[in-house]
C-alpha cells in the first residue's frame, strides 16, 4: 500500500467532508455498477487490504453455485461524485477471484486493458501507447418508437433543423453549445482534459467532445466516466 497515496485520498476526505466511499466496475457487456460504503477511519486500508464482496453471477462473471468475487479500490481512480447529493468519493475497481493468491479476474475489463496495453510494447517495441477517444452524441427532445408483429414505427423530434452539413455550425443555429460547454466542465473536476468541442456534420443536433491522448487503461477509465 503507497502510505504517501493514502494520506493524499484522505486529505481529499477531509477536505471534502466525505460521507460515502463508492466502488465501480464493469461488466461483461460494458454496464457499469457500483456499490456504496458510509465513511469511517480506516475503511480505505480495509478495502485496499481485504476488498468487497460481491456475487459475481449477477454481474454475468460466473456461475451462481460459485460466485463470490472481491471488488478493490484502484486508489489512482479517486474522484468526487459530480452526481450524488451526499459528499462521495469513487473509485474504479480491480476485480479478483477469492483464492488465497488474490488471483485478478482474468476477464475484468480493466485488467485486460493493462495486459493488453503490456504485450502490445513487447512485440511493438514501442515505449508509449496513446490512446485518444472523440465522443459523438446526437441530443434529441424526445424519442418514441416501437416493434411488433402488426406495426412498427419511430419519432424522432429535434430542436435543430439545417438544409445542409452542420459541421462546425456556429450560433444562433448550435443549440446546444451551452450544453458542451458544462459538459467539459465536468470533465475537467473529473481530471479529463478536453481538446475541444464542436457540432457534428448531423443536421439534427449530433455533437463532438475530443479529449487528449492518454495510455489505455486511462482512457478507458476516462471513456467510462464520460458515459457516466
């Protein structure tokens, strides 16, 4: 355990005057969950060194007659909760087996991401892998459809409406460049630094964020977040 890392994440606590610790991970299907503990002294050492348990059967890993797993907190993931009404630090989480070796689940996401990010230097010889993800989105007010054997149907409504491309389109007709602006904000108290922002060639209110390059399990961290 990095004691000088520890005591930077509760100064963060204290600061921050936090009340819950919350761990998420992944699925196999790349739906994030989490579970929250209330804050206590010491909670962060017993994590560190004993994990949670969880059933790894609901999260799709294994089998419901053997499928106690252990969730531990990644400490270099610590960020503050933008969404939660009571003051929570979250971590993302290394996932591993209950054995006595503490043996990491060789299909965690997270854990593949450092694997493969490992092999690709060995063979490629290269010192760095920079990865840089563009988010594109479209922003619709409202969406309804269905699918049966009689009918089918969908509605789509938008509050923009170009002739042509809309790439870069500049006000009054970017709606929602406000929106990406505190989007970014978010970002940034999420320590995710933005390249930049802008409208997509889609007519109706397709958007890009752009964030800079980083190593994989970083951006992948990062990615997760953004969908957060």
């Amino acid at each position: 355990m990095n004691k000088k890392q520890l005591q930077s994440i509760k100064e963060i606590i204290k600061k921050n005057k936090i009340e819950f610790i919350d761990l998420k991970a992944n699925d196999l299907t790349g739906r994030l969950h989490h579970i929250s503990l209330p804050y206590y002294e010491n909670i962060l050492e017993r994590l560190v060194n004993e994990g949670v348990g969880f059933d790894g059967s609901s999260y799709g890993f294994k089998k419901v007659e053997n499928s106690d797993m252990i969730l531990v907190p990644d400490l270099d993931t610590a960020k503050l909760d933008p969404f939660r009404d009571a003051p929570t630090l979250s971590f993302y989480s290394h996932i591993i087996l209950t054995d006595e070796k503490r043996t990491p689940f060789n299909q965690d996401g997270r854990f593949l991401a450092k694997k493969a990010e490992s092999l690709l230097k060995e063979i490629t010889g290269a010192d760095k892998s920079w990865w840089g993800p563009e988010f594109e989105f479209y922003i619709f007010s409202n969406v309804e459809y269905d699918t049966r054997t009689a009918s089918s149907y969908y509605k789509v409504e938008h509050a923009e409406e170009f002739y042509k491309k809309a790439y870069h389109a500049a006000n009054p007709f970017d709606e929602y460049d406000d929106f990406r602006d505190e989007a970014c904000k978010l970002l940034k108290a999420q320590g995710i630094n933005v390249k930049y922002h802008h409208h997509e060639v889609g007519e109706r209110g397709q958007q890009e964020i752009e964030t800079y390059f980083s190593d994989l399990l970083t951006t992948a961290d990062n990615i997760i977040t953004t969908k957060y």
